[in-house]
C-alpha cells in the first residue's frame, strides 16, 4: 500500500493491531514522498484493513491542517485534516 506524505516522521504503522513494515519511496518535489506500507498478512477480498499511523507532523507539512479544540464540536480535542486525497 502507497500513501503519500509530506515533511512527515513516522515512527510507527500497525494494520489490525499487527506492526507492519514500511519505507519511503523517493521524493517528488512539490508531491512529497511515497509511505510504502507492508502488509504483515495477505488481503483477502472484501476483509476490512484499519491502518494506523505513528506520525508527527510540521509547520512544513502543507497538505495537513489543525482545528483547535475550541473550532471543533465537542470543544475538548483538536482535530487533524488533510486537503489530500
């Protein structure tokens, strides 16, 4: 599985619970760079995959947006978006 990133560290990726190997592919400029995700077991058609990233954002990470928790609902957490699909 690819994902991308930009001026991203991660740490840590888990697929169902299970630590999964990954890398970086290499960087495209204005694109970022390629998250490539191993999965530590085969897919199998239509079984649900949960992907968890360990990560930690910057300034620079410019497809990665904060709302503070006074802009959210609940007004207790803030809440991370991206403009990237």
């Amino acid at each position: 599985q690819v994902l991308d990133t930009k001026d991203v560290q991660v740490f840590k990726v888990t697929v169902n619970g299970q630590d999964a190997k990954f890398g970086f592919g290499e960087k495209h400029g204005f694109k970022g760079t390629p998250l490539e995700i191993t999965l530590p077991f085969e897919l199998r058609r239509g079984q649900e995959a949960i992907v968890e990233i360990s990560f930690e954002s910057s300034p620079k990470s410019s497809a990665l947006q904060w709302l503070s928790p006074e802009q959210t609902s609940g007004k207790k957490h803030p809440f991370l978006f991206s403009q990237c699909q």
